[in-house]
C-alpha cells in the first residue's frame, strides 16, 4: 500500500485544497486532512477498515487525532487488482498546534499491506476549542446497572444558529429513544459547547455512557462509525442539525451503578417509576409485573413498591442529586432532568 496523495479540507467554506506528497500541509480546528491510497489487491471481494493517524513517531506512533473509512477490495483469485480509496482526519482539540506532526494509515483487518508514513508534514495552527458544561443528565438505568459500558466522546460541528435551546432540551430525551429503541441503555450523558465568537461555527462535545445493544441487526453501521455515533447523529436530525464534521472515541471501562437518595425518587414521574421498576426486577432475576398491573397501580403504589425493590439494589445516599445544567440557560431542578431523560419502557 502507499499514499497517492493528501488533501486539506477546510472545515469552513469545506473545500479541498491538494498538498503534494512529503509537502507541508497546514490544518486548523474543525479541519480534516484526507489521505488517498492504493495498493495491488488479489483474493475475495470485501470491504475492510482504512485506518489514518497523525501524532508524532517515537519509539512507537503516539496517535493524536485518527480516521477510518470502509476501503472495498475488489474480487481477483488470478492476477492482482488495482485498489483505492481515502480516510478523513479530522483536527479536534485532542491535538494540540505545533508543527512536524507524522502521518500514517494501515488496514485494520491485512497488517501485512504495509503501513506507509509521512513524517514531519503536518503543522497545526489555531486554538483549540474549549468547552463548557452545556447540559448533564443522569439517566435511570444508572441506578440499577454494575458492568462493562461503553464510554464515548463524540466531538463535532455544526452550522452558526445551531438552536441551543434544542440541544439543552430535547437531546437527552432523543438520544434515550434511540438507544431503547435499538435495546441498548445509556447512563450518563454530558453535552459541552463551544460557542466562542470569533468562530464562524458551533463546537460540540457529547460523552456518552451506556451499554450498546447486543446486536445491531437492520441497523446500517458504516466502517469506521460506533453505534454511539449513529444513535447521536439520529438524534440531532430529528432537529434538523447539520453536522459538519465529527468525530468519535470510545473505550471500554467499568460502570458502578450511582447512589439513590430519596430527593431523587421523589422527582421521578409515573413513567420514569414504571420503567426503572422494570429494570428492578430484572437486576433482581424476578418475573417482570405486566405492565397493565403497572398501569393500574396508583402513583403511591407505585413509588412503594419502586422504594422496596430499591432498598435491595440501590445504596442509598443523600447527599448525591443529580442535575441538568444548562450554562447561561439557568439550572433545571432533578424532576425535570430526570423526567426529560425517562421515556416509557417499549
């Protein structure tokens, strides 16, 4: 395999500029570089992983910032075939300005093609997006799950006018609907935005953490893209949000289920009560109560029997209220965080 050529793509206006080969290539935040690459290919037709980095070479490669496409191999059993394709970089704050950054790509899934570097071709120049807390919401399934979760940061930018108000308000919501749609369970999500003035754009960074669905059958995942990221980019079209250009990291960590403290129960709804019951009952391997015996309960009923089963799973602990936080927007009370992030058990 080898690199046919770069390209920088301006994250404003988004236009290409070529960049010779073993040339400079100056990017700024929001920027992408596209690497293009070919290699000779014999064997079964399929698509596999086209994986780019920047960072710097040391005894190793300490990746900064990363990209993956799908890269398709044609079908050749007798002589070999011409094959190529590209991966987009995307320039986030996870790497820092400076110049002499390296360069290099590989397929994930054939080691064995090479992995072609460029070095001391990338400056990167700018400053990179700062924060702030826009909106934190815990959801109910923290309180019953102990586990392995998934924990992503999805960084990303959007056209000027994003609504704000829309983001602060009915993300939680949507992106919780995606995720029981597809039989998965979130946990905690952050949403942070940088909305400094002199840019011509919106910043985002959204950190998930939850458990992805055993299986995303029907579900068209392109290579390269985590679940999270289609359950996030689903969300924000039912707005109408254009994303620019993203990115998105995910590691595997540990997940202690959070205290409860009774000023959270009381804030939780009949909806939120009836699913977190459910998800009781499971924890604690009982036969599921139908829900027609759920509907019929009354509310004290139902926060009864919510308290008993809670005793069991749950530490109790005072002092621990979560909160949505909406920077400039004031702060919304544990009912309406909890409520927004509850939906009905499907």
């Amino acid at each position: 395999m080898k690199i046919d050529s770069i390209e920088v793509i301006r994250g404003n206006p988004g236009v290409a500029a070529d960049v010779v080969v073993g040339e400079r290539a100056e990017l700024t935040y929001g920027d992408k570089l596209r690497v293009n690459v070919s290699l000779e290919h014999r064997g079964w037709g399929q698509t596999v992983t086209l994986y780019g980095a920047i960072g710097v070479r040391g005894v190793g490669f300490n990746e900064k910032v990363k990209g993956e496409a799908g890269f398709p191999l044609p079908e050749s059993h007798y002589e070999f075939s011409p094959a190529s394709g590209s991966v987009d970089i995307p320039i986030t704050s996870d790497i820092s300005p400076g110049t002499d950054y390296d360069l290099y790509v590989k397929l994930l899934e054939y080691p064995g093609a090479g992995m072609p570097e460029v070095d001391d071709v990338i400056d990167i120049v700018g400053i990179p997006p700062t924060y702030e807390l826009l909106e934190e919401t815990i959801y109910p399934s923290a309180y019953v799950y102990d586990g392995d979760v998934e924990a992503s940061a999805f960084t990303f930018k959007t056209i000027p006018f994003t609504p704000a108000s829309w983001i602060a308000g009915n993300l939680a919501a949507a992106v919780e609907a995606e995720v029981r749609k597809a039989g998965g369970r979130i946990m905690e999500m952050r949403v942070y935005v940088d909305e400094s003035l002199w840019r011509p754009w919106t910043n985002w960074r959204i950190e998930v953490v939850g458990v992805p669905p055993k299986t995303v059958a029907g579900v068209a995942i392109p290579v390269g893209i985590t679940w999270w990221a289609v359950a996030i980019l689903a969300a924000l079209a039912i707005a109408l949000i254009i994303v620019i250009t993203w990115s998105i990291k995910t590691v595997v960590s540990l997940f202690t289920r959070k205290p409860l403290s009774e000023e959270i129960k009381i804030t939780w709804s009949r909806e939120t009560l009836i699913s977190i019951i459910g998800d009781f009952e499971v924890k604690l391997d009982r036969t599921p109560t139908p829900s027609g015996e759920l509907e019929g309960m009354s509310d004290q009923e139902l926060r009864g029997y919510c308290d008993q089963l809670a005793e069991v799973i749950v530490p109790p602990e005072v002092a621990w209220v979560p909160l949505v936080v909406v920077a400039g927007l004031g702060v919304l009370g544990v009912g309406a965080a909890i409520a927004l992030a509850a939906r009905p058990r499907g």
